[in-house]
C-alpha cells in the first residue's frame, strides 16, 4: 500500500494527474481491494477476480489445502486462528474508503484459482456494489467482451471517462 501510495503521489505532484482509478486481476485484484481500504483519492476500484482471503484460498486448493490442514490439525490452530493471523492482509478486516457507487467487482463463474466466494465475500462486504459475473475461469476469460463494455460503462458513469465527439 505504501508504495502504490507514493506512485499516487508522483502522479499528483510530478505529472499532474488528476483522477486516478485502480483496477487488478486475482492478487492484483486483493491489492487493489486493499488500496481501496486507506486511498480516498481514488476515483474508482475495480477488482477482478480478486482473492480475498489467503487463509481461505490456501484451503481451497488442493492439494495445497490437504496439507495445510493436516498442519493446523498437528499444530491445534483453527481455521479462524488463520483467518485472524492474516486478517491485515484481507480488505474483509477493513472499511472500504472509496464510495460504494464508484466500486465494481468482477468474478469469474467457473474460477478455481480465486473462487467466486470471493468476489461474492467482497460484495457483501462493500454494501453490494456493482458486480459482474462472466461465464469464464482464472485464465480463460469468456466473453470478456461483455465485462470490457461492463468497465467501459461504469467508468462513463461515474464520469471519469472524457466525452469523444
């Protein structure tokens, strides 16, 4: 956060930027998530198939998750334990400082790599802002093409897109 923090800053100050919006795709998507928890500047968040919650990713990959419980078992730590071990590093743990009409989440259907668990954890979160579901995975996009004229309306209204003649 620190340093997307200072990037922000260096748009302002050195380019002069004016509106800055963030997006990102599965860790890209938690990070923007998580500058959308302590940046008032930005005009907009839009997290794509973001991952929420490692604790929870980690035990729903297998076979990943079959060791990492097997080691909670051995070590007597819960799920809850994790989730609270880790919880500075999900957007769950915090506010969302960026208005709720300028938030939209994207999720894929069939993601097994971010589940949509977590895309739908954020949207409760966010007091159900703005979410498009495409009928892809992590990698395979499908009909990505809906979720750009998604963005691209979005973007329009909220007016941060400039007007073409």
């Amino acid at each position: 956060m620190y340093d997307a923090r200072i990037l922000l800053d260096w748009l302002e100050q050195a380019r002069g930027v004016t509106k800055v919006g963030v997006t990102g795709v599965s860790l890209g998507g938690l990070t923007a998530s998580l500058l959308a928890t302590v940046e008032r500047r930005l005009a907009f968040v839009i997290p794509n198939v973001p991952v929420v919650s490692i604790a929870d990713l980690v035990m729903e990959w297998e076979p990943i998750g079959l060791a990492t419980r097997a080691m909670l078992k051995l070590t007597g730590t819960t799920l809850t334990d994790a989730r609270r071990l880790l919880a500075v590093s999900t957007p769950l743990s915090w506010p969302c400082v960026v208005p709720r009409e300028r938030r939209l989440i994207i999720g894929g259907i069939g993601d097994r790599l971010a589940p949509p668990k977590h895309a739908r954890l954020l949207w409760e979160h966010w007091g159900r802002c703005r979410l498009h579901w495409f009928p892809g995975s992590h990698i395979v996009h499908l009909d990505r093409g809906a979720y750009l004229l998604a963005i691209r309306d979005f973007l329009d209204a909220i007016g941060f897109r400039e007007k073409r003649a």
